[in-house]
C-alpha cells in the first residue's frame, strides 16, 4: 500500500480534511503514489486518469472535451474538474426516459443540506446560511 503522503499545513480545517480524504483514497483504493501532496497523483497515475471513474463513458466523455492531459485537471484529486464528468457523462447521449426515473427515485425528498442566500457574508464567503 502506499503511503498518505505530506499534507499542506496552510489549509484551512476543511480543505485539509478533503485533502487527507483523498490522500487516504488514492493511497488505500487506487493504490498509487503520491506526488508533492498525497492528494496528488503521480505523473502515469494521472495520464492514466484515475482521478476519473473507469466505466460508463466517462474517460471517453473527458477525453473529447479535453484531448489532452492536464497535470493540473488529471493529477490533483482536490481540484472540481472530474465531479462533473463522473456524474454527468454516464447521461451523455441517452434519451431522458432512460435515466431520469431511475435518478428520481433515488432523489431525496427532503433537502440535504440547509438552504444557502446571498445576503451577509459568512466566513467571507458572501453567504448566509439559513436554518430551516
């Protein structure tokens, strides 16, 4: 198994948390090295893209938007660019009655999280959180 890897000691206690989480994921699931940071992939891990989920079209799905490897997007599992692809390449090209009611049952009912507003700004981030 490899190793966590370093941490950054300048995060803040929510991106050090996501970045040990992917650290711990990459080192106990794709059982790969690490590069500079344990949320980092090495060079072969990333142009392999393993950041991104190996199924459904998604690699394909990316590698037609973006045909070429980007350490930046492909390497660092913190950065956003392969939430979308994972979730949303599978649906590429399916007529809608093939995925929308499968998707629907398993939509919550209820909201996952507290609604958020644009009024005062909270932890600068120009958010109000609103309890319901």
């Amino acid at each position: 198994m490899s190793s966590i890897g370093p941490q950054h000691e300048p995060d803040d206690h929510f991106k050090a948390a996501a970045r040990l989480h992917q650290s711990a994921y990459r080192a106990k699931v794709l059982k790969v090295g690490f590069d500079q940071y344990g949320n980092r992939l090495t060079e072969s891990a990333g142009r392999a893209l393993l950041n991104y989920y190996d199924g459904l079209g998604v690699r394909e799905a990316l590698g037609q938007r973006y045909p070429t490897y980007s350490k930046s997007r492909d390497a660092n599992m913190l950065r956003g660019e392969h939430i979308p692809f994972n979730l949303f390449a599978p649906l590429i090209g399916r007529p809608d009655h093939e995925w929308q009611a499968p998707v629907m049952r398993l939509a919550p009912r209820r909201p996952l999280m507290p609604i958020l507003r644009r009024e005062q700004p909270v932890e600068n981030c120009g958010m109000t959180l609103v309890r319901e």
